[in-house]
C-alpha cells in the first residue's frame, strides 16, 4: 500500500508540474535563434533563423523572460576573445530589436574540458560547472531572475540542451532546426517538441493557458 501510495504522489507532482505556468524560457543559441555555424566567432557569420524574432517578440508580449543559456567554446579555441563574444551578442540584440524582440539575459560559457587544439587559449581550457549539460549558468539565471526551475521551460535543439534542462528540474521542449536532436549525445527525452522557435512560442502560450 506504501508503494502505491508513493507512485501515486509521484504522478501527482508531475502532473502538476508539467501544468504549471511558464514565467520563463532558457534557450540556446546556436540552431535555435540564430542560424547553425560551427564553431561561429564573427559578426557577420550570425543570422537569425526565420520568424526567431518574432517567437521572442511574443513571449516578451506575455511578459514571459526569454533568457539565452550558451556554450561558447569558441573562447576556448582562441578563435575570439571574450569581448568579441560580447559584441556578437550585442549585434545579436541588435538584429532582434529590428523585429521587436528583446532577450532578457545573456549567460554562455567560454570553457572546454578538451585540450590539444591547435592555438587554444589555456586559461579558459578546463572543466568547470558552466558548461552544459552541467547547470552553473542556469543556477545564476535562477537567482539573478529570483524564478523557480518548475516555472522555466529548457528550449533547445540538442540532446545537451534537454540534459541540462533535465538536470535543472526544468520541463523541456526540443526544436527541430540546427541539430534537431540528432547530435546523439544524450538519450534524454523532451516533454514536448517544436518545429522551430515560433511554433515553441505559441506552445509555451498553450501550456499557461491550460491546453496542453
């Protein structure tokens, strides 16, 4: 009797976890705002997936946070400082201010556990909480926006990005453009997914409204 009464609380709070309204959204970058680029470090090589802008632009309309949560190991590799980093994210604000769209937060990681690239910078070569699917930087965006992880959606279109999202108590949604879950690295399965980020945008609308 125990046990079925265990199970049963178990159900209980994940049904009602999975029906909890959504106060924010934790994104990648990469493949789900912006186009696939690998190993991408300049300005000019960014652009925004198709109707990226206007998902974000409808979430900031609900007052729903849309913060972007990346790995930027591009730092690591030496391909561009930390200040370039910084400026491709301000033209990356830039391009979605044109559409109306503005993104919360910004929080990426500049580290890679590897060693052995040619050029690397030493300094930002180690392991470290940051990276994902390790949740250092979902952690302070929790604390920075004072939200609970049952309130946030993990949006991204990587295996990593739904490991991350599991490990943080998050629900998850994966997109299908950039790698479209096939980066193979993780079995995790998504509560939900997309075909892009405005198709995620008005689900996100559907969950707090109670219809899905």
């Amino acid at each position: 009797m125990p046990e079925r009464l265990n199970d049963t609380q178990k159900l209980t709070l994940m049904h009602s976890r999975k029906h909890k309204k959504i106060h924010a959204v934790l994104l990648d970058r990469d493949g789900v705002i912006n186009e696939e680029v690998n190993l991408l470090h300049k300005k000019s090589q960014l652009k925004l997936l198709k109707n990226a802008g206007k998902a974000i632009s409808i979430l900031n309309q609900h007052k729903i946070k849309a913060i972007i949560i990346t790995n930027q190991p591009v730092v690591a590799r030496n391909l561009c400082t930390e200040e370039e980093l910084k400026d491709i994210h301000n033209h990356l604000n830039k391009l979605l201010q044109e559409e109306g769209a503005k993104i919360d937060g910004i929080y990426y990681c500049p580290h890679h556990p590897d060693k052995g690239f040619e050029g690397e910078n030493p300094l930002y070569k180690k392991k470290c909480e940051c990276r994902k699917p390790n949740t250092g930087m979902v952690k302070k965006a929790l604390n920075d926006f004072s939200l609970l992880p049952e309130e946030c959606v993990f949006i991204g279109d990587s295996t990593v990005d739904i490991e991350t999202g599991r490990r943080a108590g998050m629900r998850t949604m994966l997109i299908r453009t950039g790698y479209a879950g096939k980066d193979g690295k993780y079995s995790t399965k998504a509560d939900w997914e997309a075909a892009n980020l405005l198709k995620a945008a008005q689900m996100i609308l559907s969950i707090n409204e109670g219809k899905l």
